[in-house]
C-alpha cells in the first residue's frame, strides 16, 4: 500500500501514530506500507518516530509513480 502525503503539508503526532497503527494491521496481512511525497517536517517526525524504517524509507524524490513502476518491473 503506498501512503501519498503530498497534499499533506503537516503531519502531527496523532498522524505519525496512525501510520504507526496502518503499518501494524498491513503487516499482519503480509501488506507493505509505503510513503511518498513527505514534506521536510513530515519526513523529520516519521524519520525521530522510527517509520522510515518501516515504511522502507523516505525518500523524498520517490513519487507514486516510480513506486508503481519498481513494483511492476519487480513482479515481472
């Protein structure tokens, strides 16, 4: 599942524990949970709260569609 926080200029604590929280409920589905278009403060909070390790990263150059198209030259 890819998380696109780009329209999301802010990210609070209740936010980060949220995706905390996806993060679990995916995971006991076999689901990956990743995050795209992070803004700096956003990456800063998820980077201190331990969910770039998580979510495989955030980089702030990945976007939704170089996510999609790693997954798609992955699967084959």
């Amino acid at each position: 599942m890819i998380c696109d926080l780009s329209a999301s200029p802010y990210l609070d604590l209740a936010g980060a524990r949220m995706l905390h929280d996806l993060y679990g409920e995916l995971a006991t589905h076999g689901i990956a949970l990743r995050i795209v278009g992070a803004h700096g403060w956003a990456r800063d909070l998820l980077r201190a709260d331990g969910m770039s390790e998580k979510a495989g990263g955030l980089d702030r150059a990945a976007t939704l569609d170089t996510l999609l198209k790693e997954q798609r030259n992955s699967s084959g």
